[in-house]
C-alpha cells in the first residue's frame, strides 16, 4: 500500500513538473555611466498568464 502511494505521488510530481513552464530571458543591457543612462533591448517569452506583474533591475 505504501509503494502505491508512492508512485502515485511521484507520478503526480512528475506531470507538474513537465508542465511548468521556464520563463526565458535574451537581450542586451547598456550602462552608460557618463551619461548617466540605461538602455536595453529585452525580450521575454514562457511568461505565465498574470494580469499585472513587474520587473526590475537591481545594481549593486
């Protein structure tokens, strides 16, 4: 009974899992220092469906 409910659940993890998606992130990002400016050219894709969602970029 104990292994059923193993493979039940490790079945069931293993759906989720194949099912996720990756949010994926190419581009490019310029800094320019003198001027005192940041440029970039981002492109996102495997976003999941949200209706308001933010993203940011953080210097350290």
């Amino acid at each position: 009974m104990k292994k059923i409910k193993l493979l039940i659940v490790l079945c069931i993890a293993n759906i989720q899992i194949l099912m996720a998606q990756i949010p994926h992130l190419t581009g490019e990002v310029k800094i320019s220092i003198v001027n005192g400016t940041i440029e970039s050219d981002l492109e996102y894709s495997n976003l999941p469906q949200l209706k308001n969602y933010s993203i940011g970029l953080i210097l350290d």
